[in-house]
C-alpha cells in the first residue's frame, strides 16, 4: 500500500455498523444502562428520543426496559443495520443539527457518545437546543454524554501525538493511526486518522471533529434555552475508568475527559 485515499465525508466505522460494534462492543448494555439509570431518578415519563442513536443498541436497551422509543440518526446505514439487529424501537432519519420530529412529542432526549459535539458552531448548537426544547415535553428531561473540554486545558500530551490501535473482525486486522489536534479559534477538537488492513485495500484517510464545550459554557447554553441542569460531572459514566455501574451516584468535578449531563426543560417553547 503506497497511497492514501482521502475519505473526510466518509467514516470506515459508521459506514460499517457491524464493524463499528465489533470495535466498540457493548455487550453489558453500559450506556443504555446509565442512560436509563438518569431517567429514572429523575422520573422521566416513557416516551424516549435517542438522538444519534447510531447502531441501535442503546436505543433497544431502552425499549426494553420499557420505553416508547424513537432512535434518530442521520446515517442510512448505521439505521437499516439498528432495523434488522436491534428491534423494538422506531428508527427515523433524522439530523441532530435541527430537527421537527413533533412538539411535546417525548419525555426524554438523550444523546450519547459526543453526538451533540457534532454541532460545531453556537448556531448549531441553539438549532439542537431548540429543537430539543420543542420535542420534549413540559418538564421532560435532557440526558447528554460526551467529551469534556476543560480536559484538554493544559494537557498537551493528549495532542499532536500519533497514537496506533489494532483490532480484528471476520478475519482481517485493521490498524489505525490517530493524530488529535485543538483548533483554539474555533473551539474544535480535530482528529485525523488512517485506517489500514491486511486485506491488500488502500488506507484511507479520515477527518472529523467535535466542538470542546466547557462545563459552565453547557450551563449557559442549556439555560438560555429553557433547561435546568440538574447533573453536570465527568463521572462516573459509560466511557470513564472506571466505569459507571448500578448504585453509583453522580460525581462532583468536571475535569476528566468525559462529561455528562442531565438537564430538565423549565420553560416551554
């Protein structure tokens, strides 16, 4: 393999969901788990929208523990693929960045794994937020997990540095090459990564990015738009370590790599 094919509106995991579950299995259902742990304390009714419900699998979870489910995704692959493997609930294409799915239409949004990140400018993130407000119900809740970044506030170390993983799936082992770097000026944490396998096809170069929200920064935001914060941590959580489990109670600080939120809606649209 001599060239590099660039592929930025491409993503070899999302445009694979059965590849995509193999490198990120979540056998025990972790963050379906936490997900419907935070409904549940806070006493959300059952209608759920899980917005960038990717593969499905959180969204089933929910479904079986009882809720009406909407799993919403932009991808068309990732959605056929949650159809067919993980049932239960409706799945709609939909894009997290503005969306209309009904006014007062659920009682719960959540949005898991740094979806939200994808809003990459203040008018995305107020489109998400407003469409938010107007699906959920009076006093219907907003559950939230993605990256922090107040993490990457003088920790250098994590940026500009190669980092390689390696894993295995039906035969072929597929390497990547992950480079994370800070845009300052536009708030944006930049990853560029090159896949690679042993199955003889080319490398391919992808590119993505998630907007690094600081802790108050979300306060203010979700305020603005009617949401009252009732948890805002970085953990215990489906992606920290260690991780969230059953009995634990939110934590206190918000300063590790993950951040979590659930926010209740005080003033109607």
């Amino acid at each position: 393999m001599t060239s590099t094919t660039t592929a930025s509106s491409h993503n070899l995991l999302t445009d694979n969901p059965e590849l995509y579950e193999a490198r990120f299995p979540d056998p025990g259902r972790l963050a379906g788990r936490w997900a419907e742990d935070c409904l549940r304390r806070h006493g959300a009714g059952p209608r759920v929208l899980d917005m960038g419900c990717g593969t499905g699998r959180d969204a089933a979870h929910l479904h079986s523990a009882g809720r009406t489910v909407t799993g919403a995704d932009l991808s068309e692959a990732m959605l056929t693929h949650a159809r067919t493997h993980h049932r239960g609930p409706e799945y709609v294409r939909a894009d997290l960045r503005g969306f209309d799915l009904g006014r007062n239409a659920f009682d719960a949004v959540v949005c898991l794994d740094s979806a939200l990140l994808y809003c990459h400018t203040n008018a995305l993130l107020d489109a998400f937020l407003s469409s938010c407000r107007r699906a959920v119900a009076p006093a219907g809740l907003l559950v939230a997990e993605m990256r922090n970044g107040a993490h990457f506030l003088g920790r250098t170390g994590l940026l500009d540095i190669p980092r390689v993983d390696e894993f295995a799936w039906q035969g072929t082992a597929y390497r990547s090459t992950t480079t994370l770097t800070v845009d300052r000026t536009a708030q944006l944490l930049r990853r560029t990564r090159v896949w690679t396998a042993d199955d003889g096809s080319e490398p391919v170069e992808q590119r993505s990015a998630w907007r690094l929200l600081f802790p108050q920064e979300l306060r203010h935001l979700l305020a603005a738009h009617g949401f009252e914060v009732l948890e805002l941590h970085d953990g215990p959580g489906p992606r920290t370590d260690p991780p969230w489990h059953e009995g634990l109670p939110p934590g206190r600080t918000a300063d590790a790599d993950r951040l979590h939120v659930v926010a209740r809606l005080v003033r109607p649209s």
